[in-house]
C-alpha cells in the first residue's frame, strides 16, 4: 500500500493505491472518497478490495482545499472527542461543499489514467466504486465515461442533486453504460428507500443492467465501521459479500 502525487488542473492529488499481493496483472478499481476523505476508513476500504485481487487507486478529491483538520477522527466514539469530532464534521461537510462535479470527474479519470498505467493492471478492465458521498462521484463518473466495466455505489448520497447549472447525476442515468450495483439501506434519508427504488425503476425503464440490494434495519453509512452511530454488521458484510461477487463477474480475477 503506498501514497502517489499525480497532478490534476496544475495542482498535485495525493491518491491511494491499494495493490493485491502477487505478480498479477490485476483488474482496476478507481474507488471515490466518502465526505472524510482518504481517511483510515477509505483506506481499508480500498486495503479490502485489492486483498480480494483488485488494485485499487482512490484520489483526494479535496487536494483544492485546505484541510486544516485531520479526518481520521472524525467517527470517533470517545466522548472526551466529541467536540473534536464536530469540528471534523463541519469541515468535512465545508469541504464538501465547494467540489464541483467537473473537477471531481477529472480527478477520477487522472486516478484510472494512472491505474490502466501500471503493469500491475490489465488495461482493459476497471470498475468504479464508491460509497456515501463517493458513491454519487462513482454514479456521476459512470454517466460520464464509457472505459469502465462495472460500477458499483453504496448509500450514494445527494444523487438527486445538481452542482451549479450541471444536472444531477439521477437526471443523467440514461448516459451510463455499465452494469451497476446498488447497496441500500432501507432506513436511510439520502437516499431514502423511495428514492433508491426511483433509481432502481429508472434503470430499469432505461434498460441498463443492474442489481439493487436494501437492507433492512440499516440506515446511512452501514458499511463503515468507525461510524458507530450507523455500522450494521451483518448488512455490511451482506453487502460486501454482493460487492465482491459482483465485481470478479464483471471484471474478472485471476
């Protein structure tokens, strides 16, 4: 596991690189940060898909920003943080409030354009995944490139919005040309349970291959397990066990 400087709009993007143990070649993943960033639970995250033979970049999407507060405790437990852990939560969602869709979307293609680059990489296959906030950047990247071979989103919040004059990335589904996995929570607000079934219809009304799973008694942010608030264990493991079915089928393991 190591860290890379590429450069996006003259401006260096530290990104993630996860890599499986073995010669390889590998297939690709370009994994979209949740709103902590490439924080310790991102990183897992991305540790998890390439032990399952997937290597797997995944790029600071706020290398504009400046982070003045560090995200790795921003799903602390301990009481004696909490006054800590709003202060990360507020800068997070300040943080997140100033990424444009158009500059994310070139983040992720220069982290794909660097993972098709490696020899550790077929060229030929990469899927993107993303959860909570990434999964509106991965569901966004799919109605914007065609190079990907799967694309997978866990709760993908605010995917019924639009940045600026763009439409939301909901409004675009009829651009995606992948198949796609959708993880749900069934208690969750954004996107709510009718909301994930409005993108389910929608899918399937534009005749786009997909899978949709909804989880019962799970609600935002049940895959993370240092958000103590909302981990759901069983769910999580439910849905990884779907992820990592899903994602060998579509790009292939060796």
């Amino acid at each position: 596991m190591a860290w890379v400087t590429l450069n996006v709009d003259q401006t260096p993007m530290a990104t993630y690189v996860a890599t499986p143990d073995g010669p390889g070649p590998f297939p690709a993943i370009v994994f979209a940060q949740h709103i902590g960033g490439v924080d310790d639970t991102t990183e897992q995250y991305c540790d998890r898909l390439a032990a399952a033979g997937f290597v797997t970049v995944c790029p600071d999407l706020y290398h504009r920003q400046d982070k003045a507060i560090p995200f790795e405790d921003v799903y602390s437990a301990s009481e004696d943080v909490l006054r800590v852990r709003d202060l990360v939560v507020g800068k997070a969602r300040s943080l997140k409030s100033t990424l444009k869709d158009d500059e994310m979307v070139r983040d992720m293609e220069a982290a794909a354009d660097y993972v098709t680059s490696l020899s550790a990489n077929k060229n030929s296959r990469i899927g993107v995944v993303g959860f909570c906030m990434g999964g509106r950047v991965a569901y966004l990247v799919a109605t914007r490139s065609n190079r990907y071979s799967a694309t997978a989103v866990a709760f993908p919040s605010g995917l019924f919005k639009g940045e600026g004059d763009n439409p939301s990335p909901f409004d675009k589904s009829s651009d995606i040309t992948t198949p796609m996995l959708g993880l749900f929570g069934a208690e969750d607000h954004d996107p709510s349970l009718e909301q994930a079934k409005r993108v389910d219809a929608q899918l399937t009304a534009l005749g786009i291959e997909h899978s949709f799973h909804y989880y019962e008694g799970a609600g935002h942010g049940f895959m993370n397990p240092h958000n103590h608030d909302h981990y759901h264990a069983h769910a999580a493991e439910s849905a990884w066990s779907e992820l990592l079915q899903f994602l060998p089928e579509r790009l292939g393991v060796d």
